[in-house]
C-alpha cells in the first residue's frame, strides 16, 4: 500500500506531505482545490504520466522548473521509496530505493492503479486504442513475460510499417513471420485475460446495476481468427504494401460491449455507460489483485458528481474489504453516505492544503 506521498509542484499543490492509511481515504473541498490534482500526482508517481494530459508541462507548477512526486511505499515485508521528477525541458529522472530506473514501465510496476474516472466515457464509445490499453495495462501486472513479448511485436510492426512506407522492402517474409510468431502470441494471453473480464464483468455489472446484466464483452483479435495471422499477412502483403502499412495483427484487436446484441452505447443511456465504466475498472481491479503481489491502488475522481447516491453506494460496496482508495468529491457528505458506517480517512482541501479531518 502506498504510505506517505510528499509532492511537490504539482499544479496548485505546491508542498505537501500526506500520510496515507489502509482502506478508505477521502479528499473533499471546492472545485479547484487541488483533490484531484493529488490523484494526478498519485498517477504520475505510479504510471510515469497525467490522466489529464499527455504533455508534461500543463502538470507543473506555473513559473516552476520542475515538479516531484515521491512515496513510501508497503508492499507486506518489503517497504521501499520510489519518485518521479519531471522537468520543463523534457527531463524525466525516477528512481526506486534511490536507484534510478531505466525506464518508466520498472516504475509502473511498483504500484499497479486503478483509476476510476467516469469522465472516461471514451474509453468505451472511443477509437480501439483506449480499450487495447486498459487490456494490455491489466496484463503488464499479471502476465510478467507479457511487456517483452509487446515490445518484440511493436518492434517488429514499427520496421515492417518503416519499410513499407518507403518502399524499400523487396521482401518482407521475415518481418511477416516474427508478426505472426509474436502476434500470436500475444493474442493468446490477451484472449485469456479477456476471459478474465467477462468472467469478473458478469458479477460486477448486474450488482451494480440490474440494467447491466444483459450486458456482453466480445474480443476482436484483428483479424479474423478462423484462418493463422501468418496467413493472414500473407494475405495482405500486396495490399500492405500499396497502402503503406500493416492492415492486420493484434494491433487492429479491439474489445466490443453489446447489450441484447446491439451495441451497447447505441441502447443504454449514459448514466448507463457511466456505470459499465465504473463495472469495467472495477473488474480490471480485481484481476490484477487475484494474480499480482500488490493489491492495486483505486483513484476514484468525484464519483457522486457522476451517479446518484444509490449507484455511488453500490459502487463503494464493491470496493470494500481491506482495498486502498482515495475518493474525491465537493461535499464531505455524498462520499461517508457513499461509503456507509465503514472507517474513512477524511482530508479537507482548499487552495492545495490539506487538513485532517475527524
């Protein structure tokens, strides 16, 4: 679990040190007072990057050079610090036990989240891309061999994609046959974790909303699987070659909900689509707690703004029971009505102070 976090920097947050306990903590106060710009730096300590932005200098501070993240970190019986700092020019420095990290995925590794932000509604009605990644980032956490087995086939595609857009290859057989060899591969561990989630979204979904329970998950692998993706790509070599890139392989895959068969956004409304979000994360959750050694860490940006008290309860049924959460919300009220008689550790924010509340 994450103990203690010191930020520094972080937008309106400009010192600040919280210590952190298991189970429930709550952050409330205005708009613009910093709660989820604490979630922010949480998220960047643990991912490497904003959930609010891809570019780095919108995070810190107006006028700063930089901004730092650090936390001290349980994990049972081996209790480390790691940090992250992120400069104006681009530099990037993090490190793990004063050790400095080569790359930002040995950082995300060290503290699997769970954000819950149903401003995220993309994620669902949006390109493939946003459901590959939350796939492909629940694996990264239970499937140790899976990022190297990512990496060769990204390499793979970026040199064959390379080639094809310069028409420099004469040939393309081997880039086609490590494609395959790999894109198999990876199709395989990405089938079995979405057989995970089906599995976890059939009992989430309906416990927090009945309206969910005809609701479906289908993997599409990116290209159709009755025949190999090395005859697949042979298929397509001519046609790859004319257009400039690769037309099939796991990077085209995409995960598709329906409901009594019809596309899901096209028959449920949008507090629905809310909700299969908050059932979608909350499956990706328990996933990574059932095969990684560290429970992950849910961030959960102002979910009564977002869901009625009857939903917000529900939702907070089901991540009780000993899991580490940050909640944000305006009022201290929605979130102890949210969470019900069990124990919360309650933070009033205003102008990027924190106050401990009792």
């Amino acid at each position: 679990m994450l103990e203690h976090v010191e930020i520094k920097c972080v937008r309106n947050l400009a010192t600040l040190e919280v210590s952190l306990a298991r189970g429930a903590t709550a952050l409330f106060g205005p708009n613009g007072s910093g709660k989820t710009s604490f979630l922010e730096a949480v998220h960047l300590l643990g991912v490497g990057r904003s959930f609010r932005t891809h570019q780095s200098k919108p995070v810190i501070q107006h006028d700063a050079p930089s901004c730092r993240v650090v936390g001290r970190v349980n994990r049972g019986d081996r209790p480390f610090v790691m940090g992250i700092e992120k400069h104006r020019d681009g530099l990037v420095r993090a490190r793990v036990d004063g050790e400095p990290v080569p790359s930002l995925s040995e950082l995300a590794q060290q503290l699997p989240l769970v954000l819950l932000d149903t401003e995220g509604l993309a994620l669902l009605t949006g390109a493939p891309e946003g459901r590959r990644r939350l796939l492909d980032g629940t694996l990264f956490h239970v499937e140790h061999a899976f990022l190297s087995l990512w990496k060769r086939y990204a390499h793979a595609l970026k040199q064959r994609n390379s080639g094809l857009r310069r028409g420099i290859l004469i040939t393309d057989r081997a880039w086609r046959k490590e494609l395959a060899e790999t894109g198999e591969k990876l199709t395989e561990v990405r089938s079995s974790a979405v057989e995970r989630y089906v599995e976890k979204l059939g009992q989430l979904a309906p416990a927090i909303s009945p309206d969910l329970s005809k609701v479906e998950m289908v993997f599409r692998a990116g290209w159709d699987r009755r025949e190999s993706l090395q005859v697949a790509l042979e298929k397509n070599a001519q046609s790859d070659a004319t257009q400039g890139f690769t037309q099939v392989g796991p990077h085209r895959a995409d995960l598709r909900f329906s409901a009594d068969g019809v596309a899901a956004a096209e028959v449920l409304s949008r507090g629905q689509m809310k909700l299969l979000l908050v059932a979608l994360k909350l499956s990706q959750g328990q996933i990574i707690e059932e095969a990684s050694e560290m429970p992950p860490l849910y961030l959960i940006d102002d979910l009564p703004a977002e869901l009625d008290e009857f939903h917000c309860a529900s939702v907070c049924e089901q991540l009780r029971g000993g899991r580490q959460v940050i909640m944000t919300a305006v009022d201290r009220g929605s979130l102890e009505r949210a969470w019900g008689s069990a124990p919360m550790n309650l933070f009033h924010v205003e102008h990027g102070a924190f106050t401990a509340m009792d």
